[in-house]
C-alpha cells in the first residue's frame, strides 16, 4: 500500500487524485453545513413570523381583555394558524404581560422555542440545537389626526364608503372607521385594489378596525387596517343640550318658507346669549341668515332642496334633538342651495393670541350638532342625513352625526374648509377639499389624534 501510495505520489495524475481525495472531507463538510445553515436559517424566520404575529395577536386581546389567560389563548389559537414550520414546538410558548413603558401600552411579549436534529450536524452533535425566536408587540400613538370618522363598530357595516366621482383632498389629515367588517369596513366602491377609479382621494392615511379597500388610484401615504377603533370624541357634548325648552331665550320661531330671513342683525337680532328654540320641521326655500346664537330644532327635520335657497351665519351651532323624546331627533337633509356656516370661536390676533370670541363657546368649533340619541336606521345607501354643497359651499367646523349615517357632497374642489365629519357611518361624494383641524385653530376645532396602532417594538 505504501509502495502504491509513493507510486502515486511521484505520478502527475495519482498526485492530483491525492489532493482531491484529501479535499473531499472539507468539500462534503462545507456542504453539509451549508445546507444545515439554510434550512436553520428558515426555521428561525418561520419561528419569527410566527412569534411575531402571536405577539401582535396578544395586544389585541390584551386591550380587550387583560388576563394572561385570554391573552395566551389567543396566541396559541395564532400559532395554530401562523406557525408554518413542519415540526411542533419544543414547549409551549412563554406569553408574557409587560408593564407600560412611555408612550408603548399593553405590552405583550412571546418566546417560541423549536429544537430538531439535522441530517449532518447531527453526526457530532450529542443534542439538536434549540432555535428560539422573541417578539414583542405594543399599542402605540397613531400618526396624524383624524378629519373623519365612522363610528359604527358592527360587522356588517361600510363606515367609510368613497365612491363615483368624488374628490377628496384631505391634506395631512386621516379617515377611520371603527367597523370591524373584515372586508370593507372602509371601502372604495369594489375590492379591488383598481376601485375608486372615477375618484381622486388624498389623505395621511385611511384606517379601520376591520379590513380597508387599497386603491392603486388614491395618493394616500398608507392603509392601516385592524387599527384600534377611535371612541366617540363628541358623544358627551350631549350633555349641553337642555333637556326641555325652560332653556330657550325665544321660541315661537320659524326659518322655515319662502323670502329673506335675517336674524344676524337689526332689532331683537339673535346673539351668542341665545338658545333659539325652533319646533317641527324647517324647509328652507328663501335665503336665512342666522346670528352667532345656538338654534335648537325640537322634533323636526332641517331641509333646503330648493336652488337658488340659501343658509349663512357666523359663529353659530344647529342642534337637532326631540326634548320629549330624542330617540326621534330629525334629520338634516340639504341638497340644493348654498351653505355658508361657522362655529362659534375665539378670535385670533395675527400672532394666534385670543382677542375675543363670536358665538356660544360651550358649542366651541361645532356647527351642526345631530343629538346622539337619535334612532339609527341601520343603512349607509339612503343615508338619513344628506349635505350636498355646491361650488359656493362653505361649511366649516364640526359636522357631529353620532348615530345616523351621513352623506357627505362638498362644494368646489378649490375651497379648503376646516371640516370634521365625525357619524355612525359616512358617504363621501362630488369634491370636498379638507384641512386638518391642526390648521384651524381660528375655527375653535379640537384635533382629534390619530388614535393608537399595535405594532411590533421588540
């Protein structure tokens, strides 16, 4: 043997089947370890994913209900779903109940652990490695504010619904809607990511509690479903509205019927000290003109349908209500003639400093005021509320709508208004140009933030 061995060694040819021979370990090795490296590599993302997603699913257990119970039984019914690598888990995940820290709240952490021989390294390993994967997820502040929100949490509903022609331009603002609808609880006319085609919509963001509509047509920064529903920014407003007309400073009035009717000035003119109490219903076909005083309509509903009609004032707020019986508070219902209408506010100086204030300030920013008491029909394609501008609509402040759905047609695309739309569930349609209430501090506007996100810190 050693004789062949030398024969080969002096022989060109036996010299390089030496040194192949000799490399053949380090070559068989490399690839075994590289093969073992990539299929550990996968596990340990598949292992991530997963953790990463039973962590995400902990926090939204967790803001509902916050026990280590619930908030392990829903990661493991996660796991269930999420963890795609082919063998189990060594143990069962360690679910963890984080403190808050800073602005990060309901903190939920979660380690998974795997652990399976591999065909090479197995050879010189006396146990198979544990692979281990951590993740924590938090609720955190949400970006941004929101100009509008759709309030209604079922299932079944459409909160936001952007369709036909409709141009929305809401700046740096945000849309959200509280619907759990997995689907289309923000919707853009189809499910397709080509829906909204017909309609150009700028906004922050669009975000819902449930599934949100992409549309490849939309300059919108981002989508954020399965956010965290906003809570009702204005329902306890409605403890300013007087329970009965021993409140009101006049009653006996009326701006319903043809001709010119102004209040805003001249002999008895309606100011920030009057609660102006109108009973039924109001249709305007004449042009009204309102003073800076809070109007209370008692049981009826607020319609202009007429062309040519017209409704204006300056530091006032429209409440709709039912002082016998909320539950049957009207609706408002303007489809034709202009509107021009502003809250009460303060009044600014150049530098932003406060030198007055024009209307009522306890109905600071609002300027229609639906009593959210009001019985909810259930429906967003004949919605019970309807404001249809034209080109010289200007309709700024608070529109509050809390338990009837709203359709919502703006006025010419060139005129900014500093609106919030805030109802059970919204319509949008023809061109609304909107800023955030960030940018309206004359308009006595209270910004609503951006709600807060789950996301992954950790």
């Amino acid at each position: 043997m050693i004789s062949f061995v030398r024969k080969l060694w002096h022989n060109k040819r036996g010299n390089a089947i030496m040194i192949a021979a000799a490399s053949l370990p380090m070559i068989v090795g490399a690839a075994g370890l590289a093969s073992d490296t990539i299929q550990w590599t996968l596990w340990k993302r598949q292992l991530q994913r997963a953790a990463d997603s039973g962590a995400i699913a902990g926090v939204y257990t967790r803001i509902k209900t916050n026990t280590l119970a619930a908030v392990t039984a829903a990661v493991n019914q996660d796991e269930s779903l999420n963890l795609h690598t082919w063998m189990g888990l060594k143990a069962a995940p360690t679910v963890t109940l984080l403190a808050d820290s800073g602005n990060m709240s309901n903190q939920v952490r979660v380690q998974y652990q795997v652990q399976q021989s591999l065909p090479f390294s197995s050879l010189f390993m006396n146990a198979a490695p544990t692979i281990t994967a951590t993740a924590t997820a938090a609720s955190v502040p949400g970006t941004g504010e929101y100009c509008v929100i759709g309030l209604d949490p079922s299932a079944k509903a459409t909160g936001i619904d952007i369709s036909g022609g409709t141009y929305l331009d809401l700046g740096t603002c945000s849309l959200i809607a509280n619907s759990t609808n997995p689907t289309a609880a923000a919707n853009n006319g189809t499910s397709s990511a080509s829906g909204g085609s017909a309609s150009t919509v700028k906004a922050a963001s669009i975000a819902a509690a449930g599934g949100v509509n992409y549309s490849s047509n939309w300059q919108v920064s981002s989508y954020n479903p399965y956010s965290t529903p906003v809570t009702d920014p204005f329902a306890a407003n409605v403890n300013n509205i007087p329970s009965n007309s021993s409140a009101c400073t006049k009653t006996g009035v009326s701006i319903g019927g043809n001709g010119t009717i102004n209040r805003s000035n001249g002999a008895g003119a309606d100011t920030a000290s009057d609660t102006v109490c109108l009973s039924g219903n109001q249709t305007i076909k004449g042009n009204v003109t309102l003073g800076p005083a809070t109007y209370i309509i008692d049981g009826g509903n607020l319609t202009m349908n007429t062309t040519g009609a017209s409704i204006t004032c300056d530091g006032c707020t429209i409440i709709m209500t039912n002082f016998s019986n909320p539950a049957n508070t009207g609706s408002v219902n303007m489809t034709g003639g202009s509107i021009n209408l502003s809250p009460p506010r303060p009044i600014l100086d150049s530098n932003g400093n406060v030198i007055g204030t024009i209307g009522n300030q306890t109905w600071k920013g609002f300027v229609l005021y639906q009593d959210p008491r009001a019985t909810d029909d259930g429906k967003l394609t004949s919605p019970q509320n309807k404001i249809n501008g034209n080109t010289a609509t200007s309709l700024q402040g608070v529109v509050y709508f809390g338990n009837q759905s709203l359709q919502y047609i703006g006025g010419g695309k060139n005129v900014a208004a500093c609106l919030q739309v805030v109802a059970k569930r919204v319509a949008f349609g023809g061109n609304s140009l909107i800023r955030a209430a960030s940018q309206c501090g004359s308009w006595g506007e209270t910004a609503v933030g951006g709600g807060r996100r789950v996301r992954l810190v950790g």
